[in-house]
C-alpha cells in the first residue's frame, strides 16, 4: 500500500542536477548569468531537442504537439484508463533562473525514468511534458502550450499577436517547423489528473522552514498594456505649464497603483515593462506604454481593484491632457486545487519525514488551466530568499531531491497502484 520514493545524492540526484545544469546552459546570449529562452526562438528550439534526447534515453516515446508542445510517454497496461501527467514550461523570462519551469520537466523525466526502471510498466500511462510557453514573455499571451492542451486558446489564433520586433507568433510557430494541420492535435481530453512540480518562488517555506509546499491554490490575475499618448516636443524650449508629458503621466500612473495596492491586502501590483517614444534625453516623451500585472486570491477584490484603478487612471489623464488606451491581454481566476491530490500528497510529505505546509501560489501556472479539465495539484519546493525570474534564483539539491521524491511517490499511487484498489 503505497512505494515511498527517495532521491539520493548518490545516484538519480546526481543525473537530475547534472541535467539540470547542460539544460540551464541552452540559451540566448547574454551580458549576465541569465537564462533566456523565448518562445520559438533558435534556443527554444536547441532546448526542447535536447528535452527530447532526455526524455528518449529515459525510455519513454517521444512526440510534439501541432504547438511544438514536447510529450514524454510511458505507455500503461491499460489502453482505456486516463493518462497521468506531469511537468511544466520549457521558456522562460528574460535573464530568468535556472529552474523556473525547466526543474518540473526535468524533475519529472527523473521521476518516470525512476519508476519505469524499478517497477516496470505501469496499469495507467504516465506522461512527462515540456510546455512551450508559459511565461508571456515574447508575445502578449500566456500559457500557449497548456491553453491550447486544455482546448482554452486555439492554435490558428496567432496572426494578430506579435512581438516587439513585429513579428506575429503565427509566423514564428511556423517558422519552427510547427502550426501544420497535419501535425497532432494540441487538445487533451482523456487525462486523469495533472501535477506540476516548481520551485516557489517566494520566502514563505523557507522562512518557515517546511521542505514542501502543497498548493491549495492559485491566485487570478490580470495583465494589461497600458499607452498614454501625449505631445513630444523640445525639452528646453516647452515651459512646464505647456507640457503634454506621457512619462510624467506614467510616474504618476505608477506611483498611484503602489499607494492603492498597499492599501488592499494580500494583492499585489507591478509595473515590469516600460517603453517611451522617441526616447530622447532632449525631447518630452510623446508616448509612454507599460505593463501592468494584478493578483489576488479573491475573484470579487481583483475586479474590483482593477475597476476602481482604472476609474483613477482615466481622471489622471483627463486632468493632464492624456489620451489613455487600457488593453487587457491575460485574464485568470483564483483556480483551487484537487482536494483528494493535496490531501494524498500530505500523506506523503508525512510519510517521507518531509516538513510541509498547504499554502496559495502566487504566481501563476500552467496547472491552473488543466484544473477543470482533470484532478490537478502543485508541489513547491522552497527558493533561497524567494528569489526567482532572476539569474540567483536556487534551491538546493536536497530541496529538488525532495520534491522529486514527492512526486514520484505520488505518480506510482496514481498510475501503479489505483487500477488495483
């Protein structure tokens, strides 16, 4: 009743560090320790083969999706039962951290290998996937692997989407040797659950010193583009008192959301793009665009922040003279997690010795989407002081042994053991 998997140093750890580090060094060039893969870029491309290569030498048979989505599969006993799956996002942010996204796939690889090597084939198959993207950091959308998986975004939908060299992600899909209609369909309709395994990235595990995080959910957001228009004109010559001044507008913008985010609790707000034109040191900027990114783990105070922002915004930029264009691009609500997933993986945790703690993500995953759609559940890992979407993002090889221990104990109880009840 039930396998207890534990990951040593001495053996699947080392691979799975090792693995870790070759995968951490295929990406765009940099003037830091970065990581960067955008999507259906060449280092996307150059990652998601050599995820291929991992996922074959593990023994599983390998496949991609019409959206370049990467598939691992040790095919089960059972040709009618749901498919069991893992993983998470092979692109990430500019200059991001080593394990963001990239330590649930690999994580997952060793965790299948792990299994098919010691208990053979399972009654339910098991999957291991590598998202193509998650993060939005190449075209104004997220979650393009696993929305298009779940059926939530389609896959023809890319032409007016384009990045900030014009290109669309139609075109660039295709470019990558993805988008044909020969090529598998993306929609995944016969799953029996979904676990993502991912580092925090926050402080709360470790400063409370737990070992694994149990998600009981995941906060919503909202993103938007933000683009005020004004007059450029000569920054020596325009008295202050005859300035249309988008980028004074924008500080004000700004600085308006952190005092109304501080004030609502347990939101939090953030401006992580900025862009003015012309951008001249001697010209008033004409035009200021930026990102605005809104969670909360409440469906009722996001609205209705985002509401009552917005209603400021648009007397900011009346009283200044500003013509406002508000653009929403991404739209999640708070998405809990499988009670009888959470409630299995505590045992667990108890089982192993592991400390552990239920607690909100509040970043957002690809698990949210698949949350509707099959059983799903998150296990984290901690982060050193919280830190991710960063080149010192880390967590310790006992930290991803442990969660790799978790999950695989929990994929043998859902596809070796649960056919046989």
């Amino acid at each position: 009743m039930g396998e207890l998997i534990q990951f040593d140093k001495a053996s699947e750890l080392c691979r799975l560090i090792d693995r870790l580090a070759e995968f951490s060094d295929i990406a765009e060039d940099g003037d830091n320790a970065g990581v960067t893969r955008l999507l259906y870029t060449q280092p996307w491309m150059e990652a998601q083969a050599f995820l291929a290569g991992t996922m074959s030498d593990a023994g599983l048979a390998v496949r991609f999706d019409r959206v370049g989505n990467l598939i691992g599969r040790l095919e089960g006993s059972d040709p009618d039962a749901p498919v069991i799956l893992t993983g998470s996002h092979v692109d990430t942010v500019r200059n991001g951290g080593k394990l963001d996204g990239a330590y649930g796939i690999v994580g997952g690889i060793a965790a299948l290998k792990h299994l098919k090597e010691t208990y053979g084939v399972p009654a339910r198959t098991l999957e291991v996937v590598s998202f193509c993207e998650e993060e939005g950091s190449r075209f104004p959308i997220a979650y393009w692997g696993s929305g298009n998986m779940t059926g939530q975004l389609d896959w023809r939908s890319g032409n007016e989407l384009r990045d900030t060299e014009g290109t669309s992600l139609q075109k660039a899909m295709e470019a990558s040797g993805f988008g044909l209609i020969e090529q598998p369909d993306c929609v995944r309709g016969e799953l029996g659950a979904f676990v993502e395994l991912h580092i925090e990235q926050g402080v709360i595990l470790e400063r409370m010193a737990k070992q694994i995080g149990i998600v009981e959910a995941i906060v919503g957001q909202r993103r938007y583009s933000v683009s005020l228009r004004g007059e450029a004109n000569h920054a020596g010559t325009t008295p202050m008192n005859m300035r249309t001044d988008a980028m004074a507008g924008a500080a004000e913008f700004i600085v308006r959301l952190e005092q109304l985010a501080a004030r609502a609790a347990s939101l939090v707000a953030t401006v992580g793009r900025i862009q003015a034109a012309p951008n001249i040191p001697n010209v008033i900027p004409g035009t200021v665009e930026f990102t605005l990114d809104i969670r909360h783990d409440s469906e009722r105070t996001l609205s209705w922040f985002c509401d009552y922002l917005f209603q400021e915004y648009e007397d900011i930029a009346n009283r200044r003279g500003l013509a406002l264009v508000i653009t929403p691009w991404l739209a999640t609500t708070p998405v809990p997690m499988n009670r009888s997933l959470t409630g299995q993986i505590e045992q667990l945790c108890g089982k192993l010795n592991l400390t552990h703690r239920r607690m909100f993500s509040g970043a957002g995953h690809d698990a949210q989407l698949f949350a509707e759609l099959c059983p799903t559940a998150m296990i984290f890992v901690p982060s050193k002081a919280g830190i991710s979407h960063s080149p010192e993002e880390y967590s310790s090889p006992e930290q991803l042994a442990d969660g790799v221990s978790v999950l695989a104990s929990l994929l043998y109880e859902l596809a070796y053991e649960e056919q046989s009840k």
